[in-house]
C-alpha cells in the first residue's frame, strides 16, 4: 500500500481534544456500544468492557500520535526492545491508572449501573510471554514510557497464548488460549508497513555491474509480516510508546492457479503454512526445544522487525548508512532473537550494498545481548542443516562471521586449539549445531546478566572464554518489576496509605519509599495498624480468589505462604511439598504446642512435555486432599493449588502474601521477579542465597529475610559427595516424610505414581539438591513460624520489605541500561 500525496498537502483542520471528564466517557462509552458495536446495555459484557476500552483508547490515540512524531524527528536516537514475549496481561485497568481516569471512568459507569471492577474482569490476559523472561520485556515496556524514552517493544502477535491450565484429578489439562477471539480493543493494525520475510530457496554468488561480489537468496518462500501496534502508556505523563507486535501471514490469499485446477486443499494449506508462524507461542520455559517452527518464529520476528526499523531509517536518511549505528540499538531479550545479528548483516551487504567491514562494523556497534539463565538445557543452538534448509543466506554468513571471529581468537592464544574449538559458534557434535548464545556474545557490544550473582557466574562459567577476551562487553543490569502495575495498581488499599504517608511521587520514583523506614518507631503505632489492616484486607481478597479457584478455605489469622511461578525441578516446589508434609506428620503426631497456622499456595505452569513438573503438580494436589479433608488437621494447616496462575492472578496474590517462597537450588535461578513483586507489597521471603534474592537481602537486611541453604559455591562442593539417603537416615523428621510417600499415603488409589518424584529425591545426581537443603529450610520455616507470632514485629519487618524495595523499580533498571547500553535522550 502506497503512501498518498494528498496527506502532505491537505489542510488539516482544528480539532479539540477529547474531555475526559466523567460525562465525556460516559458519552462515548454509550457511543461505542451502540454506533460502533451494535449493543446494548443488557449484552454480553465483554462488550461492555469493549466499549470502555474503546472509549479509553481514542484518549490514548491523541497522545500516542504526538509521542510517534517526536520519536520520528531525524537524528533521534533510538533503543528497539527485540524478544519473543511480552507478557503484558490485562491493559484496561493498567491504562486507566497510568492516564489518571480510574474515578472520571468509574463515575461514567455508574450511569449504566455497570461496575468499573466488574468490567476490568472481562478483559482477557494478553499471555504472550512464559513468565519471569516475558514479564519483564512488559515491565520494561512501561519503565521506558514512564522515563519518556524512546524505545519500540517488537514481539510477534500470537493468536493464541500462554495456554489455560485447569486442574483435573490433580493433573494438570492444557487448554488453548484464544484471546483474539473476540477482537483486541487496544491494537491498531498497520497494513501499510507490512513486510516480506523469505526462508528456504537458495544463495546465488554473482559479480554486481561494478565487478563487486554479491549475493541473492532467491526461489525463496515468503511470509507476509503484518504490524499490529499496541499503545504503552507511562505514568502520568502523555507519553505513550509502542509495542508492535507482527502477524504473519500468506503472501497471497490463495495459490489462484491451484484453487482453479480444482486443488482447493493444497491451495489454502499454504496459507495456513504462513499463518502457522504466528499462531502460538512455544510454552517452554527453560526447557529444551529445536522445533522448527520455533526457528521460523525467531526470524521472523527478527526480520520483519529489521526491515522495519531499515524502513523508518530511510525515510529520513536515505540509503546512508554511515551514521545507523550513532541512532540506533537493539537490544536482544535472551538468544531467542540473536539470528537479528546475522539478518542485519545480510540486510546491509545484499540489500543495501555494503562491504562485509562496514556492515560488521555497524552491526557490532547496534546490537546488545541480555542473558536469562544459567541451565545449560536453556542454551539455544540450531542444527546447521535446518538452518542451511531454512535460512541459508544467513548460514553463510554466521560461518563468515565465525571465520573472522576464530582468526582473532587465535591471534589473542596462538596455538590454543582446544580454546578455538570451545569458542567456536559451531559445535562439532555428531550433528553439528549453532551456538546462538555465542553469535549473541560475538555480534554484540554489551552482554549482560539480569542479577549480580547471575552476571558473575556467567563470566566464571558458562563465558569464561568470551569474558577473558572483551572483559569490556559484560556487564550487570538487575532486574526489576515496575511499581505501577505491582504496587499502585494491584494494592489499592496500600496506594492511598502510601500517598497519605509519604506523597504520591513514589509510583514515578520509587525511591522515595524508604521514607516508610521511619514508620516503624513506637511513634507511629496508627501507622503499622493500618499497614495490617491493610494487610488483611488484602488476605481477604485472596482467600476469596482461593475459595472460589479452589474450593479451600483460607483463614485470614494465619500466615499466607506463597511460591508462585512456572514449575521447574531448580525451584524446587518439591522441597516446599516436603515441608508441608512434614507439617502435617507434626500435626497427625499431636507435635503442635505453640502452633502457628499455616495456609500455603502453589501455582504455576508446567510445559507440556516436562513430566517431572507435571508429576510435582499432582503431587501437590494429592497432598493438598489429604491435608485439607483432615479432621486432626483443621484450621492448622490449609493448602491449595490455584490453577492458572497469571499476571492477573498475581495481581490479587502479592498483596496477600505475608512469606514469600523463593527456594531455588544457589546458582541456578538468574534472577527472579516475582520476589519484587512480593517484597514491594510487605511479603517477607525466606529465600536461598541465589539470583536477586541476594540483592533483596542486602537491601532490606539479613535481620528482615529469612535466609537459609546452600550458597551456589557450596552446592557445586557437595554435588561431589551428596548421599541423599544418608541425610535421610540421619534426620528423623526427614525419614518421616520419606515414609509417609513411600507408604503411599498421598496415593492410595493411584499406586506407584510419585515413584519417579521420590527416585530424584534418593538420586545422589539429582542437580538441584532437594534434600540437602531440607533441614536448613524446616528450621527456617521453623523460625517464620515463631516470629509470625509476635504480629507487630511482623508488621515492622513487612513495613521494612517495601520501604528497602525502591531498587527493585524497573526505572532503575531501564536507567542502568539507558545509562550504560542505549544512551538515549529522554523525550518529554
Ligand atoms: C524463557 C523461555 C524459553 C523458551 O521459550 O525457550 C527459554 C528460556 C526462558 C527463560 N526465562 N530463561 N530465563 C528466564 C527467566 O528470566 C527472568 C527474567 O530475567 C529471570 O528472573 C528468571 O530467573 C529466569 O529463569
């Protein structure tokens, strides 16, 4: 689609902003239910909601065209945020907040007898992201808005995300997620910026007229990349960036030729083939994949989102290339995007003509890498021989870019073979593989870990190579959560005492929360009342959530235990599982003088294919059962599952939580997020000394953390002689445990199921060291218990987790990376 003439010279007329007052979005509100949608009051209420977010988004729209222009005036530089998930979730409850409408937008419905809380509910969480690596690109997305910098999020527009998870017999069901289904209010599709993605085909070496060696990757089949824009607004401040989020789709409708030979089938299968590419998001959360369509995702992403900033470029440079790299920088969301490196250079050298140095020298200058994980199985690489298949312009070029790289490797350790082989981007396995973490370290002017411990690992261990040839490239950039969605969004209550207490900057600089120190003295004893009751206002809320998820009923005196997250072996719900049984033995023991009630909830995804994650769900469920359905065990012990833990669900959890679990195995978990979430609202952790948790240690104090466990240099030491049978016979309460899932007790009609969970708990490779940690962490527990007694100090120590919390802002961590990586200038 063309641009027309006419747009440049038309005289556009004088309009006046939209009002935003409570009769203007009542008015529109109405307008849009009935003109635009076709309803009325008494419809389904997703159109209720549909309306509203309409009526919101035209608001959105006048902000959103200012912040686009000034993002477009030449010599702007620029950060684009490359990843193949946001996990933003709902956006109407979340906008409102961040444009000031929440009272004028609540009072409009209440015309309608339409409640605003009931509405935000009908809004499906747009689960484009796994977890803690998707919700951050979203909290960044809001950080960069907020600091009023320019930044564009590109992701892929999946048709389905994060599936549904229901809980059925305590088996985890995985249904599909069609959040599209019923239209996204807040996007805009830019038809006129589609762009062409090509795979397979075939390279073809050529002499150019000028006698210059070149190349065309032809006989390609292309896929149609189609943006779809969603507005990101921050705080407050009438900036409004965008994500843009591709589609793919057929390059044409049909293969007309075969439609018309009769071969209807064949002829809309390559449409689907196309249309495959964006339909839904891989549900792997460091697991190991190597899917194919998971390569055609990456690139796609890769390449639409390239042409697209090449295309904005030249609108106001032209084909000059020599200033790209002054304006412009990438930053890569993990490995998943890293291909960006090897289109970039293909881009410049076969599109745009320039010699293999000057593409180099730009695109080593533009590309920035952030590492997620330290687990090996998380690495990506991708056979050479589908890459040769799939991609095989950019197969040639990621050997051309290994061939330099190996020459300078050996300059720097002449001779060192064995070093070169280990550097290599090609692994020389029976089938050899691209290294894509190593491409992402070659390609990039900064690589760096999302917490300090993470960042020191990687430089010891996984790249120690590259860290001892550019020491200068790594770099540390911890991770953050943004405290409009965690803090002002999802605990109203505690909103309105902050802004009472301490004013109401601290949503745009949360650094001014550690004014709250001061209201723990004796003095401010009204203060720490309504911090509890806040508190347990907020546990009321989620016993209800859990009530009707779950069928349990959570008594609000006692303490609420949480660990929420995916379900992974390294983050050991097991070891969570073992102290809730131990609990439970106590009780069935008549060992509970002094006892603290204890409610305790579990959630989160497990991928589809990691049957040791799914086993510890049912595990979870059947012990939940018996523990609840106990006569002896009463009020003094609940436990719940919820199904389908998501950011919506963690916007009611966090400010109900009172012990926040974050129970890692040292060293394997790179940061974590959700331990933020949960600080920022008052949660107390009781944590290992891994990822951020060592930083929200030092920040909030050891005296205010419940530490416990290994460290991650200690657990390498004792995977030398770990004898986990010996620490059961030798630990009483341990055997305990063992003995009641050895006996079967948690499945009596399912014998045998739980054999696989107890054969790596005994396994002395068991690489997360469940039970070496077991004692450490019942006497933790032990100490929470007692301490959750004495309810003033409690609230002292909750009152000292948010007040040290301003470090964990997201406008922290987006100004570190602002700072030291994309140096850009805030645009107000
Ligand atoms: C996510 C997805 C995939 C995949 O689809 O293949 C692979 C790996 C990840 C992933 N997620 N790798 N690390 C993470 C998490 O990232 C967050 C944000 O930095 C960290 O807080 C977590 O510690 C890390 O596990």
């Amino acid at each position: 689609m063309q641009k027309k003439d006419w747009i440049n010279t038309t005289v556009i007329p004088e309009v006046a902003p939209l009002k935003s007052d409570a009769h203007a979005l009542s008015e529109g509100f109405y307008r849009y239910l009935r003109n635009h949608l076709g309803h009325f009051l008494r419809c389904v209420p997703f159109y209720l909601y549909e309306a509203m977010a309409f009526t919101i988004r035209d608001r959105i729209m006048e902000q959103w065209s200012h912040t686009w222009q000034r993002y477009k005036q030449p010599r702007t530089r620029k950060a684009y945020y490359l990843s193949l998930e946001f996990l933003i979730g709902r956006a109407l409850g979340n906008n409102l907040l961040n444009l000031d409408l929440e009272k004028p937008t609540s009072e409009a419905l209440k015309v309608f007898a339409v409640d605003l809380e009931d509405l935000k509910q009908e809004e499906p969480d747009a689960g484009l992201g796994n977890g803690g690596l998707g919700r951050l690109a979203a909290c960044f997305m809001d950080s960069c808005a907020t600091l009023q910098l320019p930044v564009i999020g590109y992701g892929i527009r999946y048709e389905y995300g994060m599936f549904l998870q229901h809980i059925e017999n305590g088996y985890q069901i995985e249904d599909p997620d069609h959040w599209l289904r019923d239209g996204n209010p807040w996007e805009v599709a830019r038809a006129e910026y589609e762009q062409t993605v090509h795979f397979e085909g075939h390279t073809e070496h050529f002499k150019d007229e000028n006698g210059i060696e070149s190349v065309r990757w032809v006989d390609t089949n292309d896929v149609i990349a189609i943006p779809h824009d969603m507005p990101i607004s921050g705080y407050q401040n009438k900036t409004i960036n965008t994500l843009r989020l591709w589609k793919a789709s057929a390059t044409r409708a049909f293969n007309l030729a075969e439609f018309n030979a009769g071969s209807y089938s064949d002829a809309v299968e390559a449409k689907n083939n196309a249309e495959h590419i964006s339909m839904v998001l891989y549900p792997n959360d460091s697991s190991e994949n190597g899917k194919e369509l998971r390569l055609r995702q990456q690139y796609f992403l890769a390449s639409a989102s390239l042409k697209d900033v090449v295309r904005l470029w030249e609108e106001t440079n032209g084909e000059d290339y020599t200033e790209f790299a002054k304006f412009n920088v990438f930053q890569l969301n993990d490995t998943h995007p890293s291909i960006a490196i090897a289109e970039l250079m293909r881009i410049l050298m076969d599109e745009k003509h320039l010699a293999w140095n000057e593409a180099w020298a730009i695109t080593s200058q533009t590309m920035a890498y952030t590492n997620h994980t330290l687990l090996p199985e998380a690495l990506e690489k991708w056979s050479v021989s589908l890459m040769q298949r799939l991609l095989p312009r950019l197969m040639e070029i990621i050997y051309k870019i290994n061939e330099m790289f190996l020459h300078q490797v050996s300059l720097k350790w002449p001779g060192d073979t064995a070093r070169q082989a280990r550097m290599s981007l090609i692994e020389e396995s029976s089938e050899k593989q691209v290294r894509m973490a190593y491409l992402a370290i070659v390609g990039s002017f900064s690589v760096n870990g999302v917490a300090a411990l993470h960042t020191r690992l990687l430089c010891e261990g996984l790249f120690k190579d590259f860290c001892e040839l550019w020491p200068h490239k790594f770099n540390n950039k911890t991770n953050g959560v943004t405290p409009r969605r965690w803090l002002a969004y999802a605990n109203p209550l505690l909103r309105k005492l902050l802004n009472q207490t301490i004013g109401d900057e601290w949503p745009a600089d949360l650094s001014k929360i550690k004014a709250l120190r001061d209201f723990i003295k004796p003095e401010h004893k009204k203060f720490q009342q309504q911090w509890a009751a806040i508190k347990q206002a907020n546990k009321q809320r989620l016993a209800q959530l859990v009530k009707s998820r779950c069928n349990v009923d959570f008594d609000t005196s006692a303490i609420f235990d949480v660990q929420v997250k995916r379900i992974h072996e390294y983050k050991r719900q097991l070891l969570n599982i073992l102290h809730v049984i131990h609990l439970y033995s106590r009780i069935k023991r008549g060992d509970t003088d002094n006892w603290t009630p204890r409610c305790v909830l579990i959630g989160g995804k497990a991928a589809p294919g990691y049957h040791m994650a799914k086993l510890i769900i049912k595990l979870i469920n059947n012990v939940a059962e018996i523990i609840n359905e106990d006569p002896d065990v009463g009020d003094k012990l609940k436990v719940a599952f919820i199904p389908n833990y998501n950011v919506s669900a963690m916007e009611i959890i966090c400010p109900g939580t009172d012990l926040s679990e974050q129970i890692s195995t040292a060293g394997k978990e790179a940061s974590g997020t959700g331990n933020m979430k949960f600080m920022m609202n008052g949660a107390i952790t009781i944590g290992t000394y891994d990822g951020a948790n060592i930083e929200i240690l030092e920040h909030v104090g050891e005296e205010n953390f419940f530490l416990f466990g290994l460290k991650a240099e200690e657990v390498s030491a004792a995977k030398e002689d770990y004898m986990p049978q010996d620490i059961i016979d030798n630990d009483p309460d341990l055997e305990a445990v063992m003995a009641l899932l050895d006996s079967g007790h948690f499945n009596l009609f399912e014998p045998d199921i739980f054999n696989d969970v107890l054969a790596t708990l005994r396994n002395p490779y068991d690489p997360w060291l469940t039970l070496a940690d077991f004692r450490s962490y019942i006497d933790c527990q032990q100490r929470v218990a007692e301490f959750y007694k004495d309810r003033d100090a409690w609230t002292r120590m909750s009152i000292l987790n948010s007040a040290a919390s301003g470090y964990f802002s997201t406008d922290r961590t987006i100004a570190e990376y602002n700072k030291d990586i994309w140096k850009l200038k805030k645009l107000s």
